[in-house]
C-alpha cells in the first residue's frame, strides 16, 4: 500500500496507565465493594432493584431468574 | 527560507545567512528536538543541567527549580554565579552567554573539568525561544540583574541592583507560546528527570515547587547517588541482594557503577556520561556489559559450575533480571557523543576504561559473597538452559513433522490471511468470539488475520514462566506471530507488520488491553519497539437518522466528535453508544477500526526504558502498596466520565508510511 497512514504515538506507559486507572476506578467504585450503606455490591443492588420493579416479593411464588429483564445495565 | 520569490530568482540575494539567536526561533527542532510538550521541557533541563555542572565542578550543591502560576520557570543555583564583567566583544558576558551561540565556559578553559554542557548553545537557546528571561547573578556580595525579551532581546543591559550575601546565578523565563504548541509544564515529568540528576551527584540536592498547586513539590536528596538510583529502580519488585556499587578513575575517566538483581526476568541498564543520560548507550555501556559477561564466565568456571566443556553464558544470560547503572565523568577534550543529540556515547577510551575498572572490582564484589555470586551464576546457567530449550523448539517447529504439530494448534482459532507479506499483513487480537466472528466477516482477507481471544488473559507480569508457557492464548499469540518468544523474540522473523488489539470500548477492554501490552512488553519488547503494537479505537457513539436509502451515519470517538456529528446530521438524530465490539455489524466494523483509510490507531512507543518498567511494574506487578498508591494519586473517583485516551497531553501525531 503507498498511502500513508495516520498513527497517534503514546509511550507505553501513558496507554497503560490511560487504561489500567479506567480499569481500576470502575472495579473499585462499581464491581468489587460493597456500599457501605447497604452492604451490597452494585451488582446485587441491581439484581435486588429489578426483582422489586417486577414485583418479584418474597411472598411471590418463585419465578425464573432468566425472566428478570430489567436487570441490565 | 522566508523568501516568497518564485523559484526562478535563486541569486546571490536568495541565499540568506540567519544571524544570532533568529536561527534558533526559525529551526529550533535542531536545538530542542521539536516544539511540542518534548521541547518544552527541553528547555527546564537545559538551565538545570548548567546548573548541575556547575554543582559538578564543585560549587553549590543545592538547585531549586521553581514552576510559577503564569508557566515561566525560576532555576536558581548557589554556584560562583556567571561571571558579571564586561566581556571582550564589548557586552557584559552574561548577555553574552545567553545571546551569543557557542559562548561557553565549557570549551575547556579550566572553569569546569567535566561537564554535560558541550556546544555553548543551551543558556542562548532557551533564551531565544523565551517570551521574557531574566538572570540575577549573586556574585563577588553584588547582586546583578538583566532581562530579555521576545526571543533574547536585551531589553536592560547588565543593571546592578544592591548587594547580596549569596553566591549563584537564577535564571527565570517564560517559554514562547508562538513557539510551542503546548506551554503547560508536566510535574511528573519535570520531576522525573530532576530525580535523575540528583542521583547522579551525591550529595546534590534539587528542590522542585510548583506554585499552581497549594504545597506540591519534591526534594530529591540522595547520599548514596546511583546506589540510591538502582535501589529506586527495583524499589518495587523483589530484590535478590542489596546493590553493589564500584568505582574507579582511569585514564582521567571516572567510572561508576551500581547493579542488583531482582527476581524478573528483563534487564535494565541505564548509562550516563556526565550526568547526561545515554539513551541508545555507547562505549561506556559496551564495556560494562563485556565486562561483566567477561568477570561471570571466569568466575563460573573457577568455582566449577561451569565445566570445561560447557558452553561460555552469554551476555544476556548473566543480564536476566540485572538493573544497573553505568555513570562517567568525561573530561572535555576526550568526549564525543555519535550524531547531534547525546544519544550515544563515541569516545573509545570509555570502553577499556569502564570494562577494566568494572572487570576489576566487580570480581572483587563476587569473592567476597560467595553465596550470592554462586547462586547468580546459577540462575544465568538457568537462562542459558531455558535460552537453548526455546531455541531448539524453535527450530523443531520450523522443520519437519512438528510444524504440522504447530499448525493443527493453530487452525481452531486463528483466521489467517491469505497472502503471506510479513511487512503488509495485519494480526487483529480481538476480545471475545462474538467480535471475532464479524471481524472475521469484515477484514479484508487478503492480508488481515483476526484471532479471537477468550475472558481474560493471563497476567504476564505476576504468573510463573511456567504457567504462561502453558496458557493457551499466550501460546497461539506467540505461534500466530511466530518470532518466539523472551530473548529468543527477533522482530524479522515476525510474521506480521503490525499486532492490532482490538477490544470493547469498556472497562474490561482496557483491562485486557493492559494485559496484552505486559505481555508484549515482558516477552516481545522489540516488537514495541519496532512500533508494531497498535491499539484500535472503535467509535464510542453511532449517530444516525433515516432508514434505507436515505439513512446518514455518522460515527464519533469524542465527545467533540460527538457534538460535531450531531450537527451534522442534524434534528431527529438517533444516537447509540456502543458498549461493545459485538454490537457492531461486519461492515461497520470494517469501515470504523479496520479499513487502513480511516480507522484511528495507536502506536504504542518505548521513549523511556525507566519510565516504562516502573510503570509496568507498579501496575502489574506482585506488590500490592505501590500499585495502591498509584491509584491514589492518579485515579479521580467520582461519578464524571472518564476522560477521553485521545485527549493525552503525551500524545503525538505522525505521518507514518502504511
């Protein structure tokens, strides 16, 4: 190929830390500690958050967890 | 040059002589290197290495390096101060110094015996591309003053403004903003290098302030000098043995060196020549690592691990793991760097000099520690078996019945390309099998392979060799490349030309990012160096607005780019954010991240060796409390999006042939 191609030079060490610090501050804010309000991970929050919507209460009989749509992000 | 005649009139008028410092405004890449964030700081280490040769030559041992609100700079030193007389080109020598090229006191006239100075350039150029500079000279209980402007025109002469008790020279300026695209000074960089030269002196101490932020700075103070310099390099991995140090003069060449090994795999060396750092090494470098594969071979065999029939080990045996530090002290008259920058160091006397200084002491350092010199000969003898047993599965895969071996490994998952150009075709790492199969469907097949990658990859810098031999994703990325591997790895033999990751624009993307570059950085390091690791940008928003014929698309990688899409497409636009590769049909994909036209890639460089292995080490590494600080100090927490890769200060455009 002769056309040129345009590349954005970054040293190493910025793309890792671009990258590792966005990694990192999602799992720490939004995956792996529980809140301490509630003690419950985001992820529990959610699951927790979509069965009360759905009306899904524990005097419910028990319903397929496949079936609980509003449990995406 | 500035003339606009057509080209017809090319006289003796035409050829136009730049006088003075208007060369440097006009050309100053040939000073400076460039005009961006690289320049910039040029000029701070430009005054402060003056400075630290002023601290060299003996006078001072205390800088300190001020950033001011407005981006100007204050370097003040407590040496003999520059000399404030009257020159005899009819100017008060300061003026001189700093308007004047190739003024130095560094020529070897006596008033310094070694220096990193060399051109008496530096003062006049940061001076040339400085919006004001001013220098106070305390000298002789006398306090001087000058100020330039706009590019190094005096605007005082040489004023005399009362009397002082102190000695040295401060200069401050203001770096032109018609001449450098970017004028923000970077802490962490500035602080970087200053930390460097503070090592390099003992005993000299570097004070940095920075005023835009309420009681940020840093004293860098270090006794031990490279010792100090080598323990900071492994300060994060573990360490076999405490750093050893030798020094010694020969031929009016001083020598210092200061190694340790660590339990890693890679080497770091790092070489200075007058407190200058060495980037692509030299002489001096050439004889520490000769002397040192030399002194490992001898001693090996005198306490009988290597037998006489072995095999000697090889320089990069012994270096397994060894970070050190070569520093020399070259007086004038002997030194000579190869090419314009100091990159690399020229002088030949370096070499017998650094290589019987080291070869001497060094052997020394290994009989009085027995132990530990037999337990590092013992690990180099490791290196070399695991050297030759790489090399000889090498050859085994290359002929014969393994390949076919190789191959049937291969074909579950790598999509080839058809032809088989290594210096055209392009392997794409892609996140998951979902992407894979619509980058599979969208490539161009004639020269782009995709092999998709599954979860997570194994983190290269913390698992066993072992284990990462065994891990079936790191093993089908060294054979689809098939260049080997660690420091069997050679760039040619590479069957591609460039290594494209390609993940989810999301979290876990970046983490796998991270992950893969550890790899390639750990076992395929000149391959990042020979710019083929590349990463892809997929668009973050697709804006679109119609159906069928009549449909517009528009992508967007930024939130500018987003604003400026959205006006384009105009009212009733239907925005989509992708959060992941899968989302994105064949042909978007194609026309987005792969098409060489237009898709957007990051080359990942290697600018600082040091730089870079602390990075990845703190990060990636076994040790928990560095990487916590880092995150500490770097990670903003908070709800706001993060910022956007494309938006790095660091980052540099370059026209690059594809």
């Amino acid at each position: 190929m002769s056309s040129t191609e345009k590349f954005q030079d970054l040293p190493l060490e910025e793309v890792m830390g671009d990258r590792f610090g966005r990694y990192s501050k999602y799992i720490i804010q939004d995956r792996a500690l529980p809140d301490a309000r509630d003690g419950l991970k985001p992820v529990q929050r959610r699951i927790l958050y979509a069965m009360f919507s759905e009306g899904n209460t524990h005097d419910k009989p028990f319903r397929k967890s496949a079936n609980s749509r509003e449990c995406n992000w | 040059m500035t003339n606009k005649q057509s080209p017809s009139v090319y006289n003796d008028d035409a050829i136009q002589v730049l006088e003075g410092l208007e060369a440097v405004r006009k050309r100053p890449g040939m000073y400076i290197g460039s005009t961006d964030g690289r320049g910039l700081h040029h000029l701070v280490y430009e005054i402060v290495d003056n400075a630290v040769d002023e601290a060299l030559a003996g006078f001072g041992s205390h800088i300190i390096v001020k950033i001011h609100k407005d981006q100007s700079i204050s370097v003040r030193d407590f040496g003999r101060g520059m000399p404030t007389g009257m020159h005899k080109m009819g100017k008060p020598t300061p003026e001189i110094i700093f308007t004047v090229l190739h003024a130095g006191g560094k020529f070897g006239q006596g008033g310094y015996k070694t220096s990193g100075g060399l051109h008496g350039v530096g003062s006049s150029v940061v001076n040339a591309l400085s919006t004001f500079l001013e220098v106070t000279i305390h000298r002789d209980g006398k306090k001087y003053c000058q100020r330039f402007e706009n590019g190094g025109h005096p605007v005082t002469t040489l004023e005399e403004i009362g009397s002082t008790k102190q000695t040295g020279t401060l200069v401050h300026f203001l770096p032109d903003d018609k001449i450098f695209s970017v004028t923000k000074f970077n802490y962490d960089t500035l602080a970087e290098r200053l930390r460097e030269s503070a090592f390099l002196l003992k005993g000299l101490k570097i004070e940095l302030i920075d005023e835009r932020e309420e009681g940020k700075g840093d004293v860098f103070f270090y006794e031990n000098g490279i010792e100090a310099f080598v323990a900071y390099l492994n300060e994060e991995k573990d360490v076999l043995h405490p750093v050893k140090y030798v020094e010694g003069i020969q031929d009016d060449i001083e020598v210092e060196f200061a190694f340790q090994y660590n339990d890693g795999y890679s080497e770091t060396i790092l070489s200075f020549v007058n407190n200058v750092r060495t980037r692509d090494g030299g002489t001096h470098e050439t004889g520490a690592k000769a002397a040192l594969t030399r002194v490992f071979n001898e001693y090996a065999r005198k306490i009988g691990l290597l037998k006489e029939k072995d095999k000697n080990l090889e320089g990069t045996d012994i270096r397994e793991g060894l970070a050190a530090i070569v520093s020399v002290r070259i007086p004038e008259h002997l030194l000579q760097f190869e090419g314009q920058t100091k990159g690399k160091l020229g002088t030949s006397e370096a070499r017998s000099a650094v290589d019987s200084v080291v070869s001497e002491q060094i052997l020394y350092v290994l009989e009085e520690n027995a132990e530990l010199s037999a337990s590092l000969v013992r690990k180099a003898i490791r290196a070399q078996q695991v050297r030759e047993a790489a090399r000889k599965a090498r050859e085994d895969a290359r002929n014969g019945k393994k390949n076919k071996k190789a191959s049937t490994i291969l074909s579950g998952k790598l999509t080839p390309a058809q032809s088989r150009n290594a210096a055209k075709n392009e392997l794409y790492l892609v996140e998951g099998d979902s992407a894979g199969g619509s980058a599979k469907q969208g490539r161009d097949r004639t020269f782009q392979a995709i092999l998709p990658l599954r979860g997570k990859v194994i983190n290269t810098e913390k698992a066993k060799l072992q284990d990462i031999m065994k891990n079936e994703e790191i093993s089908t990325i060294i054979h689809a490349i098939g260049a080997g591997v660690g420091t069997d790895f050679s760039v040619e033999d590479s069957a591609y030309d460039k290594v494209v990751i390609m993940t989810d624009a999301d979290t876990d993307g970046a983490h796998i990012q991270v992950l893969l570059l550890t790899f390639f950085y750990r076992y395929m390091r000149p391959l990042i160096e020979a710019g083929k690791v590349f990463i892809a940008l997929p668009p973050l928003y697709k804006i679109s607005k119609g159906t069928g014929k009549k449909e517009v698309i528009e992508y967007a990688w930024t939130e500018n780019d987003l604003q400026k899409a959205i006006k384009k497409v105009g009212k009733g636009y239907i925005l989509q954010r992708y959060k992941g590769l899968g989302e994105m049909n064949a042909d978007q994909l194609w026309d987005t991240t792969m098409n060489p036209e237009t898709r957007t890639l990051i080359r990942v460089t290697i600018e600082d060796g040091a730089r870079a292995e602390r990075r990845v080490t703190t990060l990636m590494g076994d040790k928990v409390e560095p990487r916590r600080k880092w995150i500490e100090a770097n990670v903003n927490f908070g709800m706001e999006d993060d910022s956007n890769i494309l938006d790095n200060e660091f980052i540099q455009q370059e026209e690059d042939q594809a």
